[in-house]
C-alpha cells in the first residue's frame, strides 16, 4: 500500500472513531438514563459471560452472593490504590459502603442495555487500534499524530478500567463525572489525529487573535457546563434513590445549587456562542468550514435548550437525558474542531486555505 493511500484509510478509520464515539456517548447516556448500569454486575463479561443471558432462569442460584463478593474484593482493592494516593477519606467511604451489598434483581432489558454500550465500546476500542496501526504512515512526516494516537489508545484501556470501578462502586458520582471527562478527552485527541492527517501539507496561516481566544473560551466553557451537568444528573440520582424512585416530578427541584448554576451557565454558553457566531460570520465566507461548524454549533445547543426544558419540565424523561448529553458533546466536539481549523486559516476575503 502507498504512502497517499495508507493517509486515506487512517483519516476514514479516524472518522469512524469519532462518529462510534458518540455513539458511546449515547449508548452511556441511556444506560445511565435507564437505570441499566448495574445490568452486567461484572467486567469485562456480563454474569460471566460473553453473550448475556436473557433469563434469570440461565444464572445459578447464587449468582448474587457470588457477584457481591467479587465486587468487594475489588472494591477492596481500588481503596487500597487509594490510600496509596492520599485519599483516605474516598477510600474509606468506598471499603464500607454498604450498598454493594444490595444488589439488583436481574432485568433482562437492562443486562442487554449495558451490554450492547460495552460492545459499542469494543468497536471503538478496535478502532482505535487500527488508528495507531495506520498512524506510522506519519512517522517521520507528523510525529505527534503516531503519539497521541498510541496514547488515546492507552487512554481507552485506562477508561474501560475506569468503567469496571464504575460498575464495582455501584457509580460512585466523583467517578461517573471523570469517566464523562475522560470520554471527551478520547473524542478531542481523535479529532486532533484526524484534523492533523487532514490539513498536513496546507498553507498555515493564523486568523484574528479574538476569535481564537473567544473560542478558546467556548470551548472551555462547554466543558464546565458538561461538568455541571454530569454533577446534576448525580445529585438527581440521589435523590431518586433517597425517595425510592417516587415523587419523580420533584426530583429536579430538589436538586438544589448545582443545577440553577448548570442552568445559569446555559445562559452564558448561549451568549458567548452568539457573540463567536458574528465574529465567523464577518471573517469567513458562508461555505468555509468555520461558519458551517459554526452554524452546526448553533444548531445543536438550539437542539440543547429545547431537551433541557423537556428535563426541567417533563420529569426528566429518559430520551431527553440520553439526547441531552449527546448534544453537549456534538457542541463540545465541532467548537473543538472550528478551534483547531482555525490556526489552519487565512483572514484574507474569508478565503479557507
């Protein structure tokens, strides 16, 4: 295979990284909207298995004494990483929570819900393997795309680990919300990898110093706002599990502080995004690349706003969770992009170079 040829398959796999990693991103939001987290009460199998069962007739007995054990030895010995780290408050919370010792009745919906995320998970994970495999084609042309695709590799094999503690912990919230930042991390070195292998060989030129600061800005913003938000969503489980999953219509105003400043922060993420729409709008022409990532921007926290009002109003239904999250991301991923096209553009006539 040729050098140009080997380029083209790594920028399709790339792209296909990406578009299965917000599928992830979806298939983790309705997981989590659907109560299915704790559907495979082990990892990387399902009830020991790699096909699930579909009946609580398949399992032993006594498969929930025996799935209760497995989770404390390990959850025993995630503390004990964490006393070596210095958080022994976290560790001590997580060696006597008594909670693990409760578990769900088998739900066949929810064994193949979480089942089918960690199999989207898998394609991504092979993906990502393809990635590294084809990235040494830039060895000696683009060294940082050979490096950051190995090490989003080795990032995807640390949050699968991550999502074992997920499950282990009976989603402990702190570990929820870095397993939701590390998600989009994976997402923006894949679109770092693939925007490089895309622009290499192209005039680089600069643009107005205020745009990419603003943007830069946006950016940051968007993921504070996704913060925020996964912050809110923990909240809201505990009240849910609080109030034994009644009174669902008073979940969200009992979630106190954090989601009147998750709701607050919409207002701002609206107002910078609309300030950076003109500032594209005036310095590149209507079919560049900035102003169509600028327009999709807009388009999908439009998109945002409207699912947002269906969870504050609605009782928080489950499709509006999982579209909400996808969302954030898709915005978090095409501001990230118009970011790096930017230091790939010329301010002269809003020509793209």
């Amino acid at each position: 295979m040729n050098k140009s040829a080997s380029g083209n398959t790594f920028i399709r796999i790339n792209l296909m990284t990406i578009i299965t990693l917000f599928l992830v991103i979806l298939a983790g939001g309705v997981v989590r909207s659907s109560g299915s987290g704790m559907g495979c009460p082990d990892w990387p199998k399902c009830f020991g298995r790699y096909i699930p069962p579909t009946n609580a007739s398949e399992l032993p007995k006594d498969y929930k004494e025996v799935y209760v054990a497995k989770r404390m030895a390990k959850n025993q010995k995630f503390a004990r990483m964490l006393n070596a780290l210095g958080y022994d408050q976290l560790a001590a919370r997580i060696r006597n929570d008594r909670s693990i010792l409760m578990p769900e009745d088998f739900n066949g919906v929810r064994t193949w819900t979480e089942y089918l995320n960690r199999l989207v998970g898998a394609i991504v994970g092979v993906f990502l393997l393809l990635t590294v495999v084809y990235s040494f084609r830039y060895l000696k042309t683009n060294g940082w795309i050979v490096f950051l695709s190995i090490f989003n590799l080795l990032l995807t094999f640390f949050q699968a680990w991550l999502g074992s503690i997920v499950v282990s912990t009976n989603l402990v919230a702190w570990i929820v919300t870095v397993h939701m930042l590390l998600a989009l991390a994976i997402l923006a070195i894949s679109i770092t990898t693939y925007h490089m292998a895309r622009v290499m060989g192209r005039y680089k030129v600069e643009t107005k110093p205020l745009t990419i600061i603003l943007t830069v800005a946006v950016v940051l913003i968007s993921l504070l706002q996704i913060t925020f938000g996964t912050e809110v969503r923990e909240k809201i489980d505990a009240v849910a599990s609080h109030l034994e999953g009644g009174y669902r219509d008073s979940w969200v105003s009992r979630a106190g502080e954090i989601f009147s400043q998750h709701r607050d922060m919409a207002v701002v993420v609206l107002l910078l995004n609309i300030f950076l729409y003109v500032l594209i709008r005036r310095t590149f022409n209507r079919h560049s690349i900035q102003q169509q990532l600028m327009s999709f921007t807009f388009l999908m926290i439009m998109l945002q706003i409207v699912t947002g009002i269906f969870l504050s109003y609605a009782s928080l239904p489950p499709f509006a969770q999982a579209s909400h999250i996808v969302l954030a991301s898709l915005v978090f991923g095409a501001q990230f992009y118009l970011l790096l096209n930017l230091f790939r553009s010329v301010n002269l006539q809003g020509v793209q170079r």
